[in-house]
C-alpha cells in the first residue's frame, strides 16, 4: 500500500471556516518552532562580530606598555625584551609566554608578572634580582645575587658590596654556594675588613683582609665557631690565620 505525502497549504479564502482556522493555526506553531531557532542564528551573528572585533581588529589592542619595579633595568628595554606590537588585541596575547621572554632576555629580573588593562595597557610588573655581592672580571665587575646568579656588568663595584673571587659563578655551582654561605655568616665587622672572599672549590675559601692580612677558612662548615675566633683574633699586618679547624687555630 502507497503511503501518501501530505503538505501543508494555505487554505483559499472561500474554504471553510474550519479549514481556515486550522491553516491558521499551523502557521502559528510553525512559527513558533522558528523563533527560537532565528533567535540562535541572530546571538550567533551578533557574538561572531563582537569576537571578530575583539581578536581581529585592534579595537581592544595595545596603545600602552607600563613597566613597574625597575631599578637598574631601563624599562624600554623591558619593553623590548617583551616583543609586544603595538595594536595587537589584549585577548590574543600570551602573557606566559611574555613572562618567559622578558626572564629569558634579562638577567637582573628574577620574577615578572604581565597583566592586561582594559581597553588599550599592558601592565608589566618586575621585581629584580637584589646583589650580595660583586665578582671582579676582567675590565669590570659583576653583580652577585643570593641564588648565585652573576646578573649585571658594571665599571666600578657598588659601595658597600663585598666581593667574592670566584673562576665561574653559577646557580647550583657547589664552589659559588659555598662561598655564598660562608659570606652570610660573616658578621659586619669582619665585612669591614674584608677586601675579598676568595673561593677556589668548596673546600678551599679564604679571605683576604686589609693591610694584607689572609684568613683560611676552609669549606662552609663550622662557620659561627670560625668567625668567633676570627672576631677574637688580632692578625698582624701581612701575616696568615688558618681557621679551617676551628680547634687548631694557626698563625703564620
């Protein structure tokens, strides 16, 4: 048995009452059956423009680069080390991987933090490395900071900084570690004296005091007993005092 098709028509205005009303209604469910689906396509269009303007368009690109925390760093070169274009959309960047590029590329920050500010900056926080100490190089200076990272060539050392000799200074470096520990425990009127904290391995350090005076430390153990005894100790101009067993103390 053939199975009929059936369409919907619209009814002529001479057909029965009944069938129109029935025409009538059909229309009015197929339009409510449309609505929501026209409603959809209408929120599709408009979030496609809006999201075209946003990522495509420099309508919420960047106009300004505001560097903060900077100290001994230029911020333009901050700015470079970011490599963000002027006009890229906020929404498209990849502030990790701007974060990575500015540590990667500059040695004095030690954490970076990137944040968007809507409609146009890109705000660019940097809190750098604070130095502990200087390495002498050859036509200049380095500055040291507590991780052991030489991070920044200088002319002259700063004030106040003491030095460390040491061949390759490195984070995670045992030699740079140990003379950084034995560094920290020296109390300031040892610092005072100090010219230079030489460091040949982990277990070789010394200090080079004025008036040409030399203390053997040894490695970084035992340190508040050494600088007890270092503290207690007068040296005589040119002479050398072997602290590196603090219960056989020397004098040369």
């Amino acid at each position: 048995m053939q199975t009929r098709g059936w369409r919907l028509v619209l009814a002529p205005r001479d057909a029965p009452r009944s069938v129109r009303l029935f025409a009538q209604a059909a229309r009015r469910h197929r339009l409510r059956v449309l609505v929501p689906w026209l409603v959809a396509l209408g929120l599709v269009v408009v979030l496609g423009g809006a999201a075209a303007v946003v990522y495509l368009t420099p309508a919420l690109g960047v106009e300004r680069i505001e560097v903060l925390g900077t100290a001994v760093l230029d911020p333009a070169a901050v700015r470079a080390a970011a490599a963000v274009r002027d006009g890229t959309p906020l929404p498209r960047l990849d502030l990790p991987a701007v974060e990575r590029r500015i540590r990667t590329q500059l040695k004095p920050v030690k954490t970076v933090t990137v944040q968007t500010r809507y409609p146009h900056a890109l705000i660019i926080s940097v809190r750098e490395r604070t130095a502990v100490a200087v390495v002498p190089k050859v036509g200049g200076f380095t500055l040291l900071d507590a991780d052991g990272v030489a991070y920044l060539p200088l002319d002259a050392p700063p004030p106040g900084l003491p030095a460390i000799r040491i061949a390759q200074p490195e984070p995670g470096d045992d030699t740079t570690q140990s003379a950084l520990t034995v560094l920290a425990a020296l109390s300031p009127p040892i610092r005072k004296q100090m010219v230079a904290l030489v460091a040949e391995s982990p277990t070789r350090i010394k200090l080079e005091l004025t008036e040409d005076r030399l203390v053997v430390w040894g490695d970084d153990t035992q340190n508040a007993a050494k600088v007890r005894i270092l503290e207690r100790t007068a040296i005589d101009p040119g002479r050398t005092l072997d602290i590196s067993a603090p219960g056989a103390v020397l004098e040369k």
